[in-house]
C-alpha cells in the first residue's frame, strides 16, 4: 500500500469512476472498496455513516432517480494532506423523477457543490472516501427540485 499523496489526476479519475457508477446504479458491494469502514456522508436528506448506512441511502435513491448523468465539473485539492486529502467537487446532476400517480416525470438538473476528505485505503492503497458532505445545490433555470 502506498503512503503517497494523492495526484490531482488520480483523484479527478476516483471522482469520475464514482459517478459513473451512480450513473448505471452499479451493484452496492463495488463502493465497498471506495469508502473507509468509518466513512460519513451529509446528503441533503440525511446523514449516514458506514457501509450499512450508505447502503440504506444507495437504495433508496436507485429507486427514486433515474436516467440519470454525473458530469464532474471541478476536482480541486485543498488540503493535500497525505493521510486525509480535502478536495472541492462540483458536479452537474441531472435525473428524472416520477411521483405517483403525476402523468409525467420531472427533470432535476443541478450543480452540486461537495467536500470530500479522501484517504488510502488500507486494502487497496487507492482512493477511498472518508468523509462526504454536499454543502450546495444550485438549481438550472426550469430544473425540478428535490
């Protein structure tokens, strides 16, 4: 396992890799080996911690989002700590909703501003989230909200 600091390119690869997997709704046990065993995420609905609360919120959104696209706007490293990295990620959401019994679904598409702090992990010695917080949403013009 490598103690090294993480490289820009490396960690702007992890975030892609993440979102595309939200994207295809990958199965649930290939984010294990993306988050730290204590991993914390503040979602705008809830806040979770470990594998077993991330799995709880995966479900639920799987079913309630679809045609969904990630596209990684910003991949910015502020603390390059080597044991904790902080970085600032900007991606643009876009999903479609449909609420029983509306006739149609709705678009959501949105900028979400986020802070992930990244470490290695001791499995693998790649990326793996240790903390994630969605600090923002800033909705298109005749997007839907959440």
């Amino acid at each position: 396992m490598s103690d090294a600091a993480f490289t820009q390119a490396e960690l702007e690869e992890f975030a892609k890799a993440w979102y595309k997997k939200l994207d295809v709704h990958d199965p649930l046990e290939e984010y294990r080996p993306l988050l730290t065993e204590d991993v914390e995420l503040q979602f705008p609905e809830a806040t979770v911690t470990g594998f077993e609360g991330y799995s709880g919120w995966y479900n639920k959104v799987i079913n309630i989002f679809f045609d969904e696209v990630h596209t990684v706007k910003e991949v910015k490293i502020v603390d390059p700590n080597p044991e904790a990295t902080v970085i600032k990620v900007v991606v643009k959401w876009e999903a479609s909703v449909w609420n029983a019994p509306e006739p149609y679904s709705k678009r959501i598409v949105l900028d979400a501003y986020q802070t992930w702090t990244v470490k290695r992990s001791t499995s693998t010695g790649n990326p793996a989230v240790s903390v994630y917080i969605v600090d923002e949403l800033k909705y298109y013009p005749g997007s839907a909200t959440l």
